[in-house]
C-alpha cells in the first residue's frame, strides 16, 4: 500500500500564496498601497461579509467548511485595526437584508443589492481612519453571460454613489474588485481611486491572500492576462458575440491584446501583462542568441530588485513577426517566467530556450503557397522582453530570407459557411489598419476521411479469463484483452455513468470504464470523475478545499506555484477516491461578457497551454487526471447548447486549440471534454476532425475524450440527437457524460443498431474501448481494485462538526417505497446522514420523517434535508412530549442516483426513520 499526507496547513499556505501572487494592482497613486503599519482602516462595501469565493455553476459548488474574506483576513490581522463601528453597521444592514441565492442552477444574480450609505456615516468614517477600501463584488457563473446592465459590468448608482462619497471624504481610496471577469472601469476617470486591485475570486482563503498584499507582507505580482479597453465596445468580438444560433469569429486571430496592440493602441487603458508592485525592478538582457539549427532562440534575462521591498516580478517574451502575406498581430506572447523573491539589492537569472514555431503562423488559405502549414514568412523578426506588452526591450532580431515551413498538417474543421474574416493592411505611412478578406472555406469531406482510416477489427475470441491486470502485467495484450467482449459489452465502454453513480464516491459528476458487472468482473474499475476546476465538487453535502479561480491563477504567471497548489488537490482527491478532475478549463477570453471566463486563464492561448499544462503536472504528480475542457470555441453561455462557433481554421489553430495542443503535447493531459455548442455546423462531440485528426493523429493524444454533460451530437446538415452516439463513436469522443445506467442501455442510444446496419464498425468500437482501458488501467481505481490501495491520510484539517468521510456513505436501492431506519444514528446537534438513493422509478415521492422530542411544546428543532447539494425541505419538530411525530413532505427525483443528507441543527431530537414512497412518474 502507498501512502502520502496531505497537510491541510500547507495547502491553505499554498492557496493563500496564490491568492496574494493573482491579484493584479493596475493603480497604486500617493502610496496608497500597502497600508501603513498600525494604521486603521474603512471597509465599505456590503460583501466584506460575502466573499466571491469563486462563480456559480459546476466550476464553483464546492461545499466548503468556511470562507476567509477579505474583512475577516484585515480583522485578524495585527498591523492594520479595522473601522469597528463601519463594520458592525455593515453587519447589521446585511442581516435585515440577506444575500440573494437566487432558485436552482444559475440564478443567484450577478451582484448582490449594496447598502446605500450616506454622507454622515461616510463622515463618521472618515474621522477614524484615512483609508478606506472599498469592494465591489460580482459572481460569474455557468449557463449565463455577464450583461451590460448596472449591477453586473456596470456599477449600480449606489454604488457610484458609495465610490463618490468616499473619495469625497478620505485621503486614501482603495478599490477592491472581488469579481469573476473584467468590469467596467470608467469609475477610474469619474471617481479616481488612489489605488485600485483585481483580486478576482480566491477561494475559501482568498481574504488570506488580498490583506497580505494590502498590508505589504507580500509585494503584488500578477499580471493582467486580459487587456482592459476603455470601452467594452472596442473589444474586436463586440459585434459577433451572443448570438442564439451562430457567432461569426469576424475578429479571425485578432483576439484581445492581437487586436488592441495591432489596430488600436489607443483604446487600451491596462494592456496584456501589465501590473503594479511594491517594489521596483530592472531587467537586462544578458544573453540572448539564435540556434537556427535546433529552431530556438537562447535568451538569458537578469532581474534586479533596485526598489525597497520584497518582491517577485514575471518576465514576458514577445515575438514580432513580418506581415508577409498572412498578416500577424504587432506582437504575440512566446514565453514568460517569474522570478524568485528577491530582496532589494538582489537578482535573479531567467533563461529562455524559445522554439521558434511560437512565432508560425498557418496559412489555410495557401496565399504563402504552403496551404494548410505552419510558416515562417520571410522578413524581420524582433524578440522583445519587458514585464508587460507595452513596457518592453528589443532583445534579439533575425532576418529570414525564405519563407520556412514547419509543419505541413491536413486541413481539418474548416467553416462550411462564408464570413469575412479581419486581417492586417498597411496604409503609405505605415498604420496598421483593418480590412476584411473571404475565409477560406472547406474542401475536404471528414466523412470521406474517417472512411480511409478505419482501424482493423480484432476477431472476438470470447470470455479467456484474460483480467485488464493482466495486460499491466505484460501477460496479455491489450488487444486480447478487448477480444473477449460481445458487442453489448463494448456498448458500455462508451457510457459513462451519472450523475452521482453509485459506483464511485457519493456525490460526483460520473463514473466510466467498469460500469457493468461483466466489465468490473474483468477487473475494469469503475474511475471517478469530479468537477472541477478550482476544487471538487460534491454534491453529497462534503466539505472539500476550494482553490482560487482561473484567471487568479493566471494572473499569477507562475507555473510552479500552479503546479504546487494543483498537486495538493490531487491528494484531495485521492483521499477522496476520485480520479478525475473535470478541469482545467482553457477555453479563450474572446469577450469580456462570457460568463464562464472565471474558469479560464486569459485571452492568450500560450499562457492558458502554459498554466493549464502546469496545473496537470500538479495532478499527474499525485496520480490523478485533469480534463482540459471545453473542447472547443465555448466562449459563450448565452445559448451554449445551440449556438454555432463560425471559425477560421487558421483561428483555430493559432487561438482556440492552440493551450490545448500545448496541454497535450506536453504529456501530462489524458482527459478531454467536448463542447455542448457546434464549431463549423457541427457538435463538437460528433467531430472526427476535431477528435481524431487533430487531437489523436497530429497531436498524438493517447487518453480518453469525453462528452459535456448531456450534450447534443449530429451530423453534418442533420438536427442534433443526443442518442446518436453512433456519430460520436465514429468521431472518436470516447464517452457520452452521461447516461442513467452503464450497463443497459436506459437513454436509448443507438449504438446496436448502428453496429447492425453498418453505420459504425466493431472496429471503432474497440477503439473505444482500447482508449477507455488504457487509461483506466493507469489510475487509482485500478489500484484500488486489484488491492494496491494508494491511501492519503488528511492531517492538520480542522475539525467540523458536518463532517463526514465518503466511506460513510452507503447507496441504498429504492423500488417504490423505502423505510430507513435512523434509530441506530445518535441525533445530536450538528450530525449529517448521508444517504445515497439509487431510485430506481424517478418521479414525485412523499419523504416523512419520523422522530419525538420530550423538551418543551415550544422547542423548535429543524432538519434540513438536502438533496444533490441543495436543500429542499426543512422538518421543523417541536417538542412532542415524548411521543412520535411524523412530518411529511415531497421530493422529486428527477434520475436515477440521488444523495440526500439530512441535517440535524441541534440536540433534543430522536428521529427514528425516513420513509420514501412513490406517489407518481412526471
Ligand atoms: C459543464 C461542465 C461540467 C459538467 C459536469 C456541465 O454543465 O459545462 O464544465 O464539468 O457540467 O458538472
């Protein structure tokens, strides 16, 4: 048995760190910033008692034991005294007017209504303290844009006002945003705070992480990894985002800082990779040279902490290309490092080996005869590095006198429909302006293709005996092991099992890989998947870590500390049986309204390649998974299940796949989940060319690909069905996530029948299941199963009393009606039973809760019942002198797998059972 710790100390230590190192000081006027020691400080802003943790949705559901905000971080710290009275009027308002949550999956509002204050109270503040901070806080979420209303991008009058009156009334202004994305930052020129921070959403020690940057115990060193525009109309996506059926990706690779840097400098208030610190620092270029053989420019940065603090700075490495005939954006991102601490006086050494195929550009339309390539053009190329786009040094410069292809790939998920795309025009004095060109359209039928590469089929032998151990074991080959399934056996390797399967932990978003008892007998396991990203979700009501958001970690430009921290939820999961992490998520910032930007890193593919790539590392190391997802173009909410991403495939390649292919190509994903929108007419799970051509053949991926929950699939030209999984079998999208029951199939899919007319081979569905074993075999689960248990023991995590272990939980099957008896649980205050329902007739139930009390008539003793996560019943008992009462209510199961836990808040209650009875199907 392996064993390893994980020591929850350090894990908050490390989420802490990250949550200091992503925050992003844009304005820090008149040394506003750090506070001064001792000093007392105005928090104003009515979240100071609800810290954004992170957004809504699958990326942000995890059940945490408690959350560190940032007033709770400055009232425990001992160099800066907190406005009491302010706080406790704030406290007070925020009981008579409690947060709204909102009902059901992505409703809780963007912002939550702020208290109006007046000007004597801000007076009254002022008379404290000569700081104040202000926080303007905004959740983000899944299945929802941001919009342009007040209260979400914009501010809210009272919020205005509450910005006005304080800049009105103190010496010192400090803007907090506690938010998921970018926000309007006109306040900046109508208000102008003296100091102004993006500390994003950091998880349940976020708090920790912002008071150690305001009171300087740590210098700030992210870097924006979005460009802020002045107005949210300039960014290039504006005009062809939110759309219900399709959005035409006019902007090509034009995406933020390629655009502002290229067209429009001007619009630009913090551009790409900028960010204040503490401290101040020089870099200098000692080293920098071209290895045109080995394809890599050798570049060797020293930086010097000439400035008075501690402080940590990131160096970014820009390439700039000749225009030739394809056009590039002014400067792209090719490489980035962060350096140690550094304590005034002292340097550090960067060393950059960069290939140069970051700097190719593809031509899909063949202008530079080299169709369907990566070239470098001909002309001038410039390297440049700085600590923001703008702020940066010339450092090497080359000349090519041919163009140079690296890279000849076959043309794959090109648009069916006619756009013009943006592209660069030099005017006689040398601006860059913008005009339009056709984009290039396709001429390859994927269809056509999948038929030329059809894999061999593997004669089916029949049950050998041969054990999925012992193909490990060198005894078997895969190939022998997979002949031994019949085609209803090979069915199930291409349905996951969900959500909450009982097959694995309570709670989850799926299980794969042994779903069936056949397959589980061949010693398959059952592998667990959890969202994802920043922590595990569990719906069973369990408290797991939550860990900052994307773009937090990001902004942080350090991969080390993003492998670090990720390599601590990779423990997590461990301990917790789970083996698969549904993130991170990679997908672009295209526009600054999606509501599910807070998951994703930045508007740069290399830097998202990069962290993602740092952060599956981290899991690899622990022995668990990442899934980098969505797969791909699914940079809107609005719509996500409907709506069609129109994309050039030089966008493409250059932008959309571009952080996959590095997560991929860097050996450390195994895991991918497709989209629920279309890219190019068709559903992504159903793409061969997304799924096979590019990501298996060209980029080598040997893991397992995964659909979105409940996703749709079609063919070209046809309405989308999401029991088509013939498609996706063809198509190579391993799994459908997810289906009610792995072993028959309950949804109606139609892989059978398409196996008996022909529509896909048995062939292909041997690949499946070669894919899916070949991962399963190298995870925990298999351990697990063929008695090599790899157990994580928690240490230094604090006690709660809602605690209870995965181990707890027991699925119990109900037909139609159930009795469970609760007589044998202690019922005393703070207690969770945790119940896992395998039901086996969805519909409307009666729950009645049995239980007596002999305190007084007037006691008042809840229970809440809680169900996925949620609640959604409470049984208030009085005291019942003795004898028992029953309280009756409804639930709905809506599938089949349902973890319930009623909670008990406070002694005095014996309960005695739960009933379940089937009243009706829906
Ligand atoms: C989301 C995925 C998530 C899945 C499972 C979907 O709604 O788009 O990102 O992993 O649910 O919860």
């Amino acid at each position: 048995m392996e064993d390893r710790v994980l020591d929850w100390a350090v894990y908050e230590k490390t989420a802490r760190e990250m949550a200091a190192e992503g925050l992003v000081l844009l304005k820090n006027d008149n040394k506003a910033l750090p506070l001064k020691q001792g000093e007392t400080v105005s928090v104003f802003g009515r979240m100071q008692n609800h810290y954004y943790k992170s957004g809504t949705g699958s990326g942000g559901m995890v059940n945490v034991a408690r959350v560190v905000g940032i007033l709770d971080a400055l009232n425990e710290c001992k160099d800066v005294n907190v406005n009491q009275k302010l706080a406790e009027t704030y406290a007070a308002w925020d009981k008579e007017h409690p947060v709204e949550l909102g009902l059901g999956w992505g409703q809780e509002p963007w912002s939550q209504a702020e208290m109006p204050v007046t000007e004597e109270l801000v007076q009254e503040a002022a008379g404290e303290s000569d700081s104040a901070i202000v926080i303007i806080a905004r959740t983000a979420g899944e299945d929802k844009d941001n919009t342009l209303e007040k209260g979400a991008f914009m501010l809210t009058d009272i919020e205005t006002d509450m910005l006005r009156l304080v800049r009105e009334n103190f010496q010192k202004m400090v803007v907090l945003l506690n938010v998921g994305g970018l926000i309007d930052m006109s306040f900046l020129d109508t208000i102008s705070p003296d100091a102004c921070m993006y500390v994003w959403q950091g998880g349940m020690v976020g708090g920790y992480g912002v008071a150690d940057v305001l009171v300087g115990d740590v210098s700030p060193s992210g870097k924006l990894t979005d460009t802020i525009a002045y107005d949210i109309k300039d960014y290039p996506a504006y005009d062809n985002f939110g759309g219900e059926e399709r959005n035409f990706y006019a902007e090509d690779i034009y995406v933020g800082y390629r655009y502002f840097e290229t067209f429009a400098k001007d619009k630009v208030r913090y551009p790409f990779g900028y960010g204040l610190s503490y401290t101040d620092f020089k870099i200098g270029v000692k080293h920098a040279s071209l290895d045109f053989e080995k394809g890599v420019a050798n570049i060797c940065v020293k930086v010097t902490n000439t400035g008075k603090r501690l402080g940590k700075e990131v160096v970014q490495v820009y390439g700039e290309m000749p225009q030739g005939r394809l056009g590039k954006p002014s400067r792209v991102l090719i490489d980035f490092a962060k350096t140690k601490e550094l304590v005034p006086g002292l340097s550090d050494e960067l060393k950059f080996e960069i290939p140069l195929d970051r700097m190719a550009s593809f031509d899909d339309s063949g202008v530079t005869g080299h169709r369907n390539c990566y070239v470098l053009e001909a002309g001038d190329y410039t390297i440049h590095v700085g600590n923001s786009i703008r702020n940066t040094t010339e450092c090497l410069f080359f000349e090519l006198a041919e163009i140079v292809e690296l890279q000849k790939l076959q043309e794959a998920l090109a648009p069916y429909e006619k756009f013009d795309r943006m592209k660069p025009f030099c005017d006689e004095n040398g601006r860059m302006l913008i005009e339009y060109e056709e984009t290039p359209l396709v001429t390859v039928d994927m269809y056509d293709r999948r038929e030329q590469e059809l894999p061999e089929e593997i004669p089916v032998t029949g049950d050998k005996g041969i054990m999925l151990l012992d193909v490990r074991e060198g005894r078997a080959t895969m190939d022998e092991f997979i002949a031994q399934f019949d085609d209803e056996d090979l069915a199930c390797f291409v349905r996951g099992e969900g959500m909450g399967s009982s097959l694995v932990t309570a709670g989850t978003a799926s299980a794969f890989a042994g779903v069936s008892p056949n397959l589980i007998a061949h010693k398959i396991p059952s592998v667990c998947c959890d969202d994802g990203p920043s922590g595990m979700r569990l719906d069973s009501g369990m408290k797991a870590f939550s860990l900052p958001n994307g773009t937090l970690c990001g902004c942080s430009f350090n991969k080390e500390l993003n492998t670090r921290l990720y390599a601590l939820l990779g423990l997590e999961m461990t301990a917790n049986k789970v083996e698969v992490l549904l993130g991170p998520g990679m997908n672009i910032h295209r526009h600054p309204l999606n509501g599910r930007n807070f998951e994703y890193f930045s508007e740069d593919p290399y830097l998202t390649g990069s962290i993602a790539t740092a952060q599956l590392e981290g899991l690899k190391s622990s022995g668990v998974s990442g899934t980098i997802k969505h797969f791909c173009g699914n940079n809107q909410e609005y719509h996500r299940h409907t709506t069609d991403s129109v994309i050039s495939q030089r966008a493409l390649r250059e932008i959309y796949l571009k952080g996959f292919e590095i997560a991929v190509k860097s050996g450390y994903a195994d895991s991918v989940m497709t989209t629920y929108g279309l890219v190019n007419g068709l559903y992504t799970a159903g793409s061969y060319d997304l799924n096979t051509t590019i990501l298996r053949n060209e980029w080598g991926f040997t893991g397992v690909v995964m659909t979105d929950w409940w996703a749709s699939i079609n063919r070209r030209g046809m309405e989308p069905d999401a029991n088509d999984f013939a498609t996706m079998i063809q198509a190579q999208n391993d799994m459908y996530m997810c289906c009610p029951d792995g072993s028959k199939n309950m949804g109606g899919d139609n892989v059978i029948e398409a196996l008996q007319d022909g529509r896909i081979l048995r062939a292909e569905l041997q690949r499946i299941a070669k894919n899916v074993c070949n991962f399963a075999m190298n995870t925990n689960a298999f351990k697990r199963l063929v008695g090599e248990p790899v157990e994580v023991e928690i240490i230094n995590r604090p006690k709660q009393a809602d605690d209870f272990s995965i181990d707890d939980v027991e699925y119990i099957n109900v037909d139609r009606d159930i009795l469970i008896d609760l007589t044998e649980k202690a019922s005393t205050a703070d207690t969770n039973y945790v119940i896992a329902l395998d039901v086996e007739h969805p519909g409307e139930y009666e729950v009645s809760l049995r239980g007596s009390s002999t305190l007084e008539k007037l006691a008042q003793l809840p229970c809440t019942l809680f169900f996925n996560g949620f609640p959604v019943s409470n049984f208030t008992f009085n005291g019942t002198d003795g004898k028992d009462v029953v309280i009756r209510k409804e639930v709905k199961f809506y599938g089949r797998f349902n973890v319930l836990r009623l909670y008990v808040k406070s002694n005095g209650l014996d309960l005695k059972d739960i009933k379940f009875s089937f009243e009706k199907e829906f």
